[in-house]
DNA sequence: AATCCGGGGCC
DNA sequence: GGCCCAGGATT
C-alpha cells in the first residue's frame, strides 16, 4: 500500500480513483442525512449554508439556515438590508464577521453580477467571504461543476485514505489537499462526490473511532490496511489559551440597563453588550469599570457590589467575567449613540453575542427590589 | 506563515 | 477541563 506523500498523489492509481468515484457517489445518494439546503440546488441557499456551516455543526446551523431564508428569501433581500438585521438573525452563531461578509457579498452580487452567483471560480472568488473551500462547494453542489471542496473533514478523508502523514495545519498540506480534491472529484457527478466525501466524513470517517466496518471505501483506505486509520490525520499546531479578566458593569437608571457597542475592531465587534474591561490576568495594570465608565463617558456611578462570577470559552480564550451591579448618580454629558439605556423587555432588539447574553439572562432572574437596596 | 475570530458537543 | 471542529480575512 503507498504511502502518498507531498506531490505523489498524481500517481494515484487510475483505477483506484475510479472505485473510489463509484462507491461514494452510490453511498451519498442512498446514505445521507436529509437536510434543509439539500432540498434544492438554489445557489443562494448553497452560498447561506455553505457559510454558516464553516466552523459550525450541521444540528446547530439548521434552525439558523431555515430562519434566514425566511427572513432574506433571495439575494436581493439580503442585499437590501440593514446590517443590523443581518446580525440579528446571525446572533449565537459566533464568527459575526461571517454575517457581514455575506451582507457585503450579497451587495456585490447585485452591484457586479446582476444579482446572480457567478458560476466560474474566477467571479466566484471577488465574493467577500467566500474561499476557497466555499466556493468549490457551490460550483459543485449549485452549478455541479467539476471543483475540490475541501474542508477538515475532506482532508481527514484524504489523509487516510491514500495515507497521507503529512501536517493538516501546515497551508502547504492543505493546498496540496485541494490539488488532491480536483484530481480526484467524480466528473459524473461533482455534487455527490463532493458532499458525500464530507458526509463521510460526519458519520463515517469521524475524528475518533472512525466507523470503519460500514465504510463504502473499506477496500481502497490505506489507513485501514495498515490499521493506523485512529492515528491519522496528523495535525501539530496547538493554540495557547490565554485566560484574560473581564469586569463588566450592570448599571441601573431606575430600572433602566446601561448597554454599549463594542469597538470596531476585535472580539465581538460592533455587538452590543454592557460595558466591559479586560485585563490579562497577573497584570495589575488595568483600570477598573468604575473608573473607565467615569474617565470615558463622565459618567458618575454608586461604588460596585460584586454579584457573581462566571467564566466564558472562546476558542483561544478564556474569560473569567466578574460582574458588579452599580447605580447612576450622575449622568454622562455625552450624547452617544451607541450607548443606551434600555428596558429587560427590550434586549432582544439588539444583537448580544452568547457570552453577553448568558450575563443578561442571569440578571434577569434578580429582581428589582435587589438593585434598589444597592 | 501566523494570528484572529464563537460556540457547542463530546469524552 | 481539554478535545474536536463543514474556513476566511488580515497582517
């Protein structure tokens, strides 16, 4: 069995390629899950879908992709919109630049395209947003052109099943990945190739106790003739998580709850939260809320009373969030939009990521005669 | 090439 | 608590 290193996938046997085509194609037709957006081949439900499945899995992606084309039926309606909108529907689903770039793209569409998904790479690609993952997925599963559309779960595939030890996480490997994807991709049918490789991948070829006994591609797996399937792929690089302090303020105006917009840039920009600072953790060089609130909004506040502490996880983050109930003394002379002061009732007008969202929940639950005895 | 950007499920 | 991700943009 060959081990197919760097550059020597061209000498995948032909024949190989052929059973490999074969089997998939006639196992994704008879196997797969029934999904929302398998339901057609609209280009704009693939582009939504597509996205919304980066980095995110299929059971959470559904309520969000049904919810969307109800709300943005076509790309005109998307393009059309306020970004405020966009990200109301998008909100909990992380990654919001995500949103945004399907807002921009969505515009250029219209702008650039007449209003219609291209259909050739080279357009596909001036598309904010869309990859090169992305769009071999929606010129092979829209347009059923022969693309690669590689993603983990494809390169998981691949790595065993020619044995490929090279580095995922390297760029390098994961070209060589998307080489591999269009030498091989079925030219009778690109879609079901295509999705059915990830489709593998999900239900088959897992991360973990991959399900080797009901695979179509048992006899051409490189890595289930060696046995070494558990071990592959191989991927070295391993983020240091960085745990940061957050203090956030709950501040009261009567019953009213200060929020602001975060910056523009970073983490959760430009979503709404309560006023929030962060700190590294074993560094004392941070300001206090108290004190940012006064020095960058002049606004005076009651000392601090500590309610509760939580923690939050991002992917490379840690947050260890203190929480403080305050109550205005004296008003901000600043006229700023993007601060307001709003009812409980009224949070879900405004897009709060999950992290902020679970704070305001546990609020919630304390009742208002609390906060006046502060 | 390295870094940033969420969130939830699983063990 | 640590692991896994259906990536793309920015620097």
């Amino acid at each position: 069995m060959t081990c197919y290193t760097l550059g020597a996938w061209k000498n995948i046997n032909k024949i190989k390629i052929e059973n490999i085509q074969k089997h998939l194609n006639l196992w994704y037709e008879k196997n797969h899950r029934k999904l929302p957006w398998r339901e057609t081949n609209n280009p704009y439900y693939i582009w939504i879908s597509e996205v919304m499945l980066q980095q995110t899995r299929v059971d959470t992606v559904i309520p969000y992709f049904l919810n969307f084309i109800n709300k943005f039926p076509n790309i005109e309606s998307l393009a059309y919109a306020h970004e405020e909108e966009v990200l109301k529907m998008w909100e909990g689903l992380g990654y919001y630049s995500r949103a945004k770039n399907l807002h921009r793209g969505a515009k250029v569409i219209v702008e650039d395209f007449n209003g219609n998904m291209p259909d050739t790479l080279e357009e596909i690609k001036k598309i904010p947003g869309i990859g090169p993952y992305t769009a071999g997925a929606i010129l092979s599963i829209a347009y059923g052109k022969r693309a690669a559309a590689v993603d983990g779960n494809v390169m998981r595939v691949f790595s065993r099943l020619f044995y490929i030890k090279e580095d995922i996480a390297e760029s390098k490997t994961r070209k060589e990945m998307e080489k591999i994807g269009g030498h091989v991709v079925s030219p009778q049918n690109p879609s079901f190739f295509n999705q059915g490789l990830m489709e593998l991948g999900a239900l088959i070829c897992t991360p973990t106790s991959p399900k080797c006994i009901a695979c179509p591609l048992f006899l051409e797996c490189s890595a289930k003739s060696l046995g070494v399937q558990e071990t592959l792929p191989i991927k070295k690089k391993k983020p240091k998580v960085k745990t940061v302090e957050v203090e956030m303020a709950i501040v009261y105006k009567k019953k009213k709850l200060l929020i602001m917009k975060r910056s523009t840039q970073g983490l959760l920009a430009n979503l709404w939260a309560v006023p929030a600072t962060e700190r590294e953790l074993n560094f004392e060089n941070g300001k206090s809320i108290r004190l940012e609130l006064e020095e960058n909004y002049g606004m005076k506040v009651t000392e601090g009373k500590f309610q509760f502490e939580k923690k939050h996880i991002f992917t490379h983050l840690k947050w260890k969030m203190k929480i403080y109930f305050f109550k205005l003394i004296e008003e901000s002379p600043i006229d700023d939009p993007e601060i307001k002061w709003i009812l409980h009732d009224e949070i879900e007008k405004y897009v709060f990521p999950t992290a902020f969202m679970k704070i305001l929940k546990e609020i919630e639950s304390i009742k208002a005669d609390e906060v006046c005895k502060l």
